[in-house]
C-alpha cells in the first residue's frame, strides 16, 4: 500500500489546479487518469467543439461575402479533413499540457488507469493500492445513449465520436434539441451537411424563455435546418444504403426522416457507475451523482466530489470553481459554499446566447415584482455594423430591491457582454450601478445601460 496526503481521482478541470495548490502546501499528491488528460472540456466538449464552431462561422461568413461587398467568384469549398485536423490540434496541444504540468510538478505522482476504491480511504489504480486521508473524485461524465427501439442496431454519434468525422454526412438527424444538439446542427449545416432535429419535447432548449426558444429555432430554421419538436415514441432503425431511419409521433409534419448519420444529444450521465463507491459507503442520487454538501463534501469524511460528477454543476468554469472551493476551505480557512455562485452559461450557436441568473419564467414564479427590460440586438449599433441583428438582449429585477434577478443575450457577442451582468449580480449592488456606467461604443454592452433605463414593471398578463 503505497501512502499519500491526497488522491485525486481524474485529470479534468478541477483536479490539476487542486493538485497544484496541495503540492504547493506541501502534501504529497497521486493523481489518476484512465483516459485523456484535460477531461471532457479539452477532449470532446469546449475545447474542440467551439474549434469547430469557428470553422463554421468561417464558412458562414465566405457564403455571406457578398453582404460586405467581398466576392468570392472563383467559390470556396469546405475541407473537412482540414477543420477537423485543426481541432485535433487545438485539442492536443491542450491535452499534452495538462499532462505535462502534472508530470513536472513536483510532489505529485500521475498514475494511468482506471481508479476504483476499495474502502473510505484506499483507491486500486491497477495492481496499485494507494492510501490517503484525502480523497477527491473529479471523473466527469459521458454523454447518455438512450434505451430507446432500434438503438442497438444502428450506428449513431455521440458529442465525442463526432468528432472523428472528416467527411461532412450527407443528412446529419439530431435526436436531442438542447445545447449540445443545437450547437453541432448549426455547426454541420454550415459545414454544407443537410440537418434535421428531433426534439421528444414542445420546445428546443426548453429551460429557456419561451421568446428565446422560439428566436433560436427562427435562426436555425432561416439556415436551413428543419426542426421537429414533440417528437414523441421516436425509435431509429436501419435503411437502405447504410442510412439511418429515425420514426416519431409528431403533431405535424412526416412520421419518419432518413438520415446518413444520427446524433444522439439528449443529455449527459456522471462517470460513477464503475469507481466502487459503494464500497466506501459514498451516496449519490438516484441518477448516479455523488451527493455533495455546500462544500463539495460526501457523506464519508476526507471524501470530496468536484465538477461534472456532483451535479452541482455541467460546465467547465462551474467545474473549476468546485475546485476554488475546496481549496479556500481546506487550505485556505474559508467557508465558501457552492450555492453562492450565480448560474451562468452560453449556448454556442451563431449568433450566441448569453444566460445568467434567473429566466423571466423563474423570477415570475417566485412572486417578486419585477422589473423587465429588453431591446432588439437590430437597435445595437455594433450588430448593425456587423450585419448581425438576429436576436434581443433582457434583463429581469426585482422591483423592490432593485438586484438583477437575470439576463439573456442572444446576439453577436452575447456570451462576452452577458459579463456585465453577471459582474454587477455578484457585487451585490443595485441595477442603477450598471445603467449609470459609461461603456464604450461601438459595442454590444453599451446598450446594456439603455436597456436598464426603459425597464417597465412586469403585468400579470405578460
């Protein structure tokens, strides 16, 4: 039995800096990856995803040249062999780092394989048994594969092995319209792939305001791509050439389209199911998320779970924050908890969406009066100038204290100016700091403050 301070179980977005800052406070430290280095953000999500995303926007822009007076006659085409050898790149450029960092670090010992504890205190990477009064788990989490008919005879793609194509798919079927499944619909289409999404609910992304669902599917339909929503009992099965047949129940619209390729996008599992956490007596919920306190601790003590496999969160900055967490209150003497950050997240599509706090559904149901205020991004000088009007930008307050419940822009530069907000709902202060700033013009931000002056008070009826 070999003895550390710590264990760190995964090499994702929160396990390397922890393994940073307990180094530097002098523990010894055995990290295990059974995979890739940089987890799911530099393997098969942020990292090569929003690559790609570029790629496309690229292609988007040469198609739409004519728009600003650049024409292209002699045409373009698109290289798909090519996009994707520069995302592989980007992608192990990232992977290698975070391994090599970890390597050179000192005071920390990277073992490769698959980690799996056999008591509260004690991990088998291997024919390794590794001792610690410390223990974190940062696995991640996998893309679900329904059980739904016909699943198991047929090829489909998840968000990673998407990845590996370097041919665009003739018809690219997305089962899944939420973020992932939009992101690569809009992505592919550009790419010159016909598109097809089915979503088994009424809405695409339906955590969102019904006005925002209803712009984003205007955008994607004014591409091109058709949308089937409620798409009820859908199975898939195969069809002539190689291609896929995905069926439906729908309100509207054929009971079946064929695809080359399918996509399942319908959510995301912890990577928990295989790390012997009942031999620890580590708890998770029914869905298989370690439970975690407002400090990231399970119900073992010296036992902590951090990013994608807590459910306290499914994004790489959410991720990094656990860690943060865990070190201001291990090393740090802090009480920091993870229900005093504010929820914040874009989706990837073009033009971006950019979300934080509350929807306006949300600050509705919670009976506050409110203030609501809104402007169409066609209002925005800085989307005018680009040629880029699609979507609004809305900002929701509570009346009576004057804080920012909670904002969306869907517009160029949503996913940056949607900062602002989040700046000024993490200090805490009233709305009227914000719309009293002088922002810079030509931007998208500058008309943030506008927007806050013209807030009305929310009816009933709205």
């Amino acid at each position: 039995m070999i003895r550390f301070d710590a264990i760190i179980i995964g090499a994702g977005q929160a396990g390397p800096p922890l393994a940073g800052r307990l180094t530097a406070a002098g523990m010894t430290v055995a990290l295990a990856e059974r995979k890739l280095f940089g987890g799911t953000c530099v393997n098969t999500g942020c990292m090569p995803t929003k690559t790609l995303v570029a790629s496309a926007y690229a292609a988007h822009l040469a198609r739409r040249g004519g728009d600003y007076g650049v024409v292209l006659d002699g045409g373009f085409h698109v290289d798909m062999a090519r996009v994707k050898a520069r995302a592989d790149a980007v992608t192990a450029s990232a992977r290698a780092s975070v391994e090599q960092g970890l390597r050179d670090m000192a005071g920390c010992t990277v073992i490769e394989g698959h980690a799996r504890f056999e008591a509260s205190d004690r991990v088998r990477v291997g024919d390794q048994l590794l001792t610690a009064p410390r223990i974190f788990i940062n696995a991640g989490g996998r893309a679900i594969v329904p059980d739904m008919p016909g699943i198991a005879d047929v090829s489909y793609l998840t968000n990673g092995s998407i990845l590996a194509l370097d041919r665009v798919p003739r018809h690219l079927v997305v089962v899944g319209g939420s973020y992932v499944g939009l992101e690569f619909a809009q992505m592919y289409r550009r790419f010159g792939a016909e598109v097809t999404i089915v979503e088994k609910g009424a809405h695409l992304i339906a955590r969102e305001d019904a006005e925002v669902t209803a712009a984003v599917r205007a955008i994607l339909a004014g591409e091109g791509i058709t949308v089937r929503t409620g798409a009820e009992c859908i199975n898939v099965a195969r069809h002539e050439r190689g291609d896929v047949k995905v069926s439906m129940d729908c309100t509207e619209g054929e009971p079946e389209v064929v695809g080359s390729h399918v996509l399942l996008a319908v959510g995301r599992r912890p990577n928990t199911d295989d790390l012997g956490l009942d031999r620890a007596g580590i708890a998770t919920d029914g869905r298989g998320y370690i439970s975690v306190d407002e400090g990231l601790a399970t119900n073992v003590p010296g036992v902590w779970a951090l990013g994608d496999c807590n459910g306290r969160g499914a994004f790489t900055h959410t991720a990094y924050n656990d860690f943060e967490i865990v070190a201001a209150n291990l090393l740090d003497g802090k009480r920091r908890q993870v229900s005093h950050r504010i929820p914040a997240y874009a989706l990837y599509i073009d033009p971006p969406l950019g979300r934080v706090g509350m929807t306006e559904g949300q600050a509705r149901a919670s009976g506050r009066p409110l203030l609501i205020g809104q402007r169409p991004m066609s209002r925005v000088s800085r989307a005018i100038e680009k040629g880029e009007t699609q979507g609004f930008m809305k900002v929701v307050v509570d009346a009576e204290t004057r804080r920012v419940l909670g904002a969306a822009i869907l517009g160029t530069g949503g996913d940056e100016a949607i900062h602002g907000v989040l700046d000024i709902m993490n200090a805490g202060v009233p709305y009227e700091v914000l719309q009293h700033a002088v922002p810079i013009h030509p931007t998208v931000s500058e008309l943030i403050p506008t927007m806050l002056g013209e807030m009305q008070p929310a009816t009933s009826s709205e």
